[in-house]
C-alpha cells in the first residue's frame, strides 16, 4: 500500500498536541492524520521556520484547524507554554503525541557527556515534562485525555552505536508503562508505539545507503514503513477504538532477526 487509507472521523471533536511536527517524518504524518481524522491540531517544533511551513501545508486539508507554536522540549518555560496555548486556542486537550526526539551515531569508546545528555535531554526528559504537564492539564479538566509516546524498537534490541539513544528509548518505555499507573484514576490513558524502519528525506540524508541496506533486510515486508503507517497505529492509540488500554509499546515493526 504506498497511500493513506480514507479517514473515518475517528477523532472528530478532539483536540490534540503533536511535539516535533515539522518536516517529513512520524509527527507530521501523525499531526495530517490526526486533522484528517476530524481533530483540531497544535503542532509544536523547535525550528520555526520548518514549523511555519508544516502549519501551512496542513491547513490546505479540507476542514483543518491547525495551530503552530514553537518549543524546545528541553525548556520548562517553553513546555508550559505550549500546553497554555492549547488551552487558549481550543478551551481543552484531549490528546498528547510526544514525538520529540533527538538520534545521532556514536560508539561508546567515543561518546561524550554532552552527546549522551543532549540526547537523553530531548528524548526522554523532553517526553517526560511534555506528559507531566499534559496530565496535569487534564486534571485541571475534570480527567480523561491521552498520550501516546514515540518510542523505539532500539528500546528492546542493541544497535552499535546507539547506546545513548537507545537508553532513551528503552527510558521511554518506561516512562510510559508507570505514568500510566499514576495517571489511571484520572481516566487517563498513556501508550507508546515503537516503530522500527520508518523511510523519510532526513532519515535518507543522515544514514548511510549500505546501513538502511542493512536494516531495510531485516524486515519481514523488505521495506521500511512510511510515516502514516505509524500515523495510524498513533490515531488508534488516541481514539476510542482502545479505551481499554494503557501502559502499553505497541511494535509497528516486523523485523526478524
């Protein structure tokens, strides 16, 4: 399948936040499903200039209500804000996408403090003050709501060089398996999905042909994903299509050993 099938308005009605939703990968696919879907969308990203032109591109979709405010995950502030603005631009919140994240390759013989924090920084304590403030919000709101957290399938198996990113992610997981504990009375629901393979313009510009060669054989479909096919197991994990589930990774992946 090489498109998106047809919406089924199943998060009409709601409004959502999606972090790091510029450019061409996994949030800005979640961010047009998510309008396609029905919802009204804040998009965040820390570069405003991509951001601008995201908010552009999806407010050409039929029906799009989409706002786009800047953050920097790592900034406190900043985070406080963006869930301010949510609030201001739509009266609610009703969805959570943490998408931020921050990659790189390095071994562990040649990783630097500032290369593991940095990382660590934006993947997983970005991910955890996006969803402390997102719960905090929708208590203020008498409860219910959801996040949906990206993890990693580099969360579950090793990658050479991946050790900082990996720890995030596996760190994320985590993360979203106890936040869900806590915020269960609340009527909250937190999952993640863990995607493995996911072929995009900047994954094609910072990998190498031989490496994506690599990992594209391991997956079963001998193809890597592409971003809406996360999108979509995202949309379920939002919608009332699992209003039962909480404290779950769900792989979007078929990798094989």
């Amino acid at each position: 399948m090489t498109e998106a099938p047809p919406a089924h308005g199943l998060l009409r009605g709601r409004t959502a936040v999606v972090t790091a939703a510029a450019g061409t990968g996994i949030g800005s696919a979640t961010a047009r499903r998510m309008i396609e879907e029905g919802a009204a969308v804040l998009i965040s990203d820390r570069h405003e200039r991509r951001l601008a032109e995201a908010r552009d591109e999806l407010a050409e979709i039929p029906g799009a209500r989409v706002v786009a405010v800047p953050c920097d995950v790592t900034d406190e502030q900043q985070v406080e804000r963006l869930f301010e603005a949510a609030t201001t631009e739509f009266g609610r919140l009703d969805v959570l996408v943490n998408n931020a994240g921050l990659g790189g390759t390095a071994s562990i013989l040649d990783m630097t403090d500032e290369q593991w924090s940095r990382v660590l920084d934006v993947t997983l304590n970005g991910t955890f003050r996006c969803t402390r403030a997102a719960v905090r919000l929708f208590r203020e709101q008498g409860g219910g709501g959801v996040v949906v957290n990206n993890a990693s399938v580099v969360g579950w198996r090793a990658q050479a060089g991946q050790a900082h990113y990996a720890a995030a992610k596996a760190g994320v997981m985590a993360l979203t398996r106890c936040a869900a504990i806590d915020a269960a009375h609340l009527g909250v629901r937190i999952n993640a999905v863990a995607p493995s393979l996911v072929m995009h313009p900047h994954l094609a510009k910072v990998t190498d042909e031989q490496t994506l060669a690599e990992l594209t054989a391991r997956e079963a479909f001998g193809r890597s994903a592409q971003p809406w096919e996360v999108a979509n197991v995202i949309v379920f994990l939002a919608s009332d299509y699992s209003t039962y589930l909480t404290g779950e990774v769900v792989s979007v992946s078929n990798q094989h050993p």
